[in-house]
C-alpha cells in the first residue's frame, strides 16, 4: 500500500515507511513603525512550505538502506518532484534539501538493524506553473 510517492520514489511498508509528516505553512508581513502607535503590518506573502518525513526502518522489514541511496540519488541531481499522497492528491513539487540517518542496533557485521531517519522537503513552486 502506497502512504506517499515523491516523483517515482514510493514509501511504502515495503521500501521506507514513515512514522511522521509534518507540513509547515506560514506567511509573511512586513511591519512599518509608527511614531505614537504600534507598527502597522502589510502581508507580504507565503513562504514556501517545507515537508518534514521521520520514521525507522529495520532491516527484518524491508532493505531501507536502498531505499534511503535512492533518496540521496535523487536529491544530489536537484530536481524538483511531485509529491502525492496515498489518496491521489498532489501536495506540490518539492525539492529535497537534507536526509538525516541514525544507524542503531548493530549486526554482527556492522549493518544497522534500525536506521531512524529524516527527510526535508522544499516547496518548489515554479515546477507546477
């Protein structure tokens, strides 16, 4: 079952499932002082939105280690991708700005049964125009 594709890259149960999404939107006003009164604000704007995906995974479930090579692949060429959730619905083209790992619980060759890891995303809003 699909949780959410980033251009051709699927997470899923069985390639790099996430435990938590967080999107964060904000906007931005421009404040202008003013002598006797409080400044006056004027919206400026949205910012871009940023996409933030955290989770594990285990070695006994699904080889996350290629799933996290294909990730850092795709962030190093700098392309924009179409991120779209389980249901079809596109969130917007984002662009990938850093992957965190924590490897965890080693085996006796030294491969990580847990890798923790953490993906930011960047709105990049002239890929949809």
């Amino acid at each position: 079952m699909k949780l959410l594709s980033l251009g051709m890259f699927v997470f899923a149960i069985d390639t790099l499932a996430y435990d938590e999404l967080q999107r964060k939107r904000a906007w931005r006003f421009a404040t202008n002082g003013r002598v006797g009164a409080k400044d006056a604000i004027q919206f400026t704007g949205a910012d871009l939105e940023t996409v933030t995906l955290s989770g594990s995974t285990h070695v006994e479930l699904a080889d996350g280690r290629v799933s996290l090579d294909q990730l850092i692949d795709m962030a190093a060429e700098g392309e924009e991708w179409p991120l779209v959730d389980g249901r079809g619905n596109v969130l917007g083209h984002f662009v990938i700005t850093a992957i965190d790992e924590r490897h965890r619980h080693f085996l006796p060759d030294g491969r990580p049964r847990q890798i923790d890891f953490g993906i930011d995303l960047l709105e990049a809003p002239d890929a949809a125009a």
